[in-house]
C-alpha cells in the first residue's frame, strides 16, 4: 500500500530539502559524504528519489486545486473555499487520488470534494439573499450570475427532498382556472409559466434571465402597470430584508379583488398572526391558510385596496433561512 501524501503547503514545501543534496552532488561532495555517511551514487539516487517524490506531490496538489477552481468560480466568497478544504483537512492519499475509480476526470475523493464546496457555497449565497436587501441581491447576481446557477443547483437538491414542492400547488390551483394575468415573483428558473404559461399570461420575474421567460428585476420594483395582475405569487421567495417592499409591489400591479398568494418556509414565520397583520396593513385580507404541510406554510390574501402611502417597517417578522453550516 502506498504511504499517504500529505497535500499541505508544509508537505510540499519538503521537497525543497533536496537544496541539500543538490549541494552534495557538486564539488563538495567529499565533505558530504563524510557527513552524511553516503555515498557518491547513493546520494544521486536519493536525489533523483525526493525529486520524483516532490513532483508526485505537485501533480496531486494541482489536480486538487483545479477541483477547488472549477466548483468556485466566483470571485465573491472565497472565504467558503478556504474554510472548506481547511477545516476539512487537505490530507489525502496517492492512492485516493491517484488510483481510484475516475468518472468525467475527477477521482471518487475530487468528487466528493467538490460536493463539498459546491454545498458550502449553496449556504452562502442562500444566507446572502436573506440578509441583504433587494437592491443589493439584484447587484449581487448581476454582478456574478453564476450565482444564480449556483444557488438554483443547491436549491433544487433541497426541495427534492421534500414531499411536496409548494411550485407544484400553485400549478395544480391554476390549471382549474380559467385565463388570468399572473405575476410569479422570484420565479427561480420560471416553471410555473413554462408549465401552465400556455393557458395563462404568466409575467416570471427573477434576479437573473435564467431562460427567456423571465425578465431580471429586484421584485420590489416589476416593470408592470398598476392593477393590472389576477394573481401574485411569491413561492419561498421573500428572501430581501427589505420583503415588506416586494409585497408593496404586488400591491400595486394586482387588481382589487386580485389574489396574493405566499410559500414560505415554515421556520421562518414565527408567528402567522404577526405576519398577516402586517399584510393586512398593506391593504389585503387574509382569505385562507392552509399549514398542512410540514416545510412549508400556504397564505392567500385579496387585494382590498390600495397600500398606505408609507411603509412600516418589521423587523424579524420573517427569520432568515439559514441552513446549517457541517
Ligand atoms: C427559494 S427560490 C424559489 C424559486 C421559485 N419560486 C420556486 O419555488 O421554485 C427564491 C427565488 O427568489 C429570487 N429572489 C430573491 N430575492 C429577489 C429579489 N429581490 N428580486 C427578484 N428575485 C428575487 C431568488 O433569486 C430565487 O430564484
């Protein structure tokens, strides 16, 4: 069995002890031998040996990089990728890395390494959107859009898990209607209108043109006509500190008598009776709450009228959704 490489800047920088031998090799070698014991060829052939021995461990330590710069492309969080291969320790084996079974590339260790980052940098990008305002979130991505497709990847991973997936609530509800103007605010990549698009006009608003059927806006600010929208869906997507604006919004390009609907996630909503006041404050009443579901929480609201002109403020009336860091 191969010993293993220990890849960290201490290991690699070893190989430069062969400074010493490079030395014997010259002109004093006579003073080194008799130091050292060795002699002419065997010191030629350690030399050779550590030289091998060091090139091995720049191979590993460039593919192991390379893992870290492909799941990392952005510049933005560097911090994640230096937390996640220290603190998970960069020692690995020649054998893991080396000699494992190789799929598109990448070793079973490289893999699971890039998992790895891939999920540190799904959290940080999720704990940016919910502790950032709209505004900042729709610099952000616009800045860096891989971080759309980034957090999308993480995203869908999660809801996979769950039983249910809220998009598909609001798709089954719908379909039973007949046409309605419908806004899907924070659409995500948009699959409420690719799926009953046909049978409404759905307008899909999002931080990022993940496809062609959305526009890239914050939500706060649609580029729609006041009262001119049946239906507002918010799915998981109050995520800005600043929700109580995008909910302003939906305001005012639904009709009176239009419909507000809301996802959220369970663990953020504290306290229901707390949130529905505040909605109620921005002109809607509360028309049905359906909290069947264990992830996530169902609200739909009627426009009754218009916003008041000036918004309230409410902090912690919706918790950041923070998953935990491993
Ligand atoms: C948790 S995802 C849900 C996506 C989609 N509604 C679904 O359920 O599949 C929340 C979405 O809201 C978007 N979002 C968050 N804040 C936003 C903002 N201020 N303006 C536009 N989109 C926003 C995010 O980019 C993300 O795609």
């Amino acid at each position: 069995m191969k010993k293993p490489v220990n890849v960290s800047a201490g290991s690699a920088g070893n190989a430069s002890s062969g400074s010493n031998v490079a030395r014997s090799v010259d002109g004093r070698s006579k003073v080194n031998k008799a130091k050292t014991g060795l002699s002419f060829k065997a010191l030629k052939l350690s030399k050779v040996k550590e030289l091998l021995a060091a090139k091995r461990e720049k191979d590993v330590l460039q593919r192991t990089s390379h893992v870290a710069s492909t799941s990392t492309q952005s510049r933005s969080a560097p911090a994640i990728v230096a937390r996640c291969v220290g603190n998970r320790g960069t020692s690995t084996s020649a054998s893991s890395v080396g000699n494992s079974p190789v799929e598109g590339g990448l070793s079973a260790l490289q893999q699971k390494m890039q998992q790895k980052l891939k999920g540190a940098r799904f959290r940080w990008i999720n704990e940016a959107l919910y502790t950032t305002t709209g505004d900042k979130a729709f610099e952000m991505v616009q800045n860096d859009p891989s971080i759309f497709e980034e957090y999308h990847s993480g995203f869908s991973a999660q809801v996979e898990k769950w039983p249910v997936n809220p998009v598909d609530i609001f798709i089954k509800c719908l379909r039973g209607k007949p046409r309605l103007v419908v806004a899907d605010l924070g659409c995500g990549e948009a699959r409420l209108a690719a799926t009953v698009g046909k049978q409404h006009t759905v307008h899909s608003f999002d931080l990022v043109a993940h496809n062609e059927l959305i526009t890239p806006c914050n939500i706060a600010k649609v580029p729609l006509s006041s009262g001119t929208v049946d239906v507002a869906i918010f799915c998981l997507a109050l995520m800005g500190t600043d929700f109580i604006a995008f909910i302003r919004e939906a305001n005012r390009i639904l009709r009176v008598g239009g419909e507000l609907k809301i996802a959220e996630v369970v663990s953020r909503v504290s306290n229901v009776d707390a949130f529905v006041k505040a909605l109620e404050e921005q002109g809607f009443k509360l028309a049905h709450t359906d909290t069947s579901n264990k992830m996530f929480i169902m609200l739909d609201f009627v426009k009754a009228k218009q916003s008041p002109a000036r918004a309230s403020s409410k902090p912690g009336l919706l918790k950041p959704c923070i998953y935990k860091r491993r």
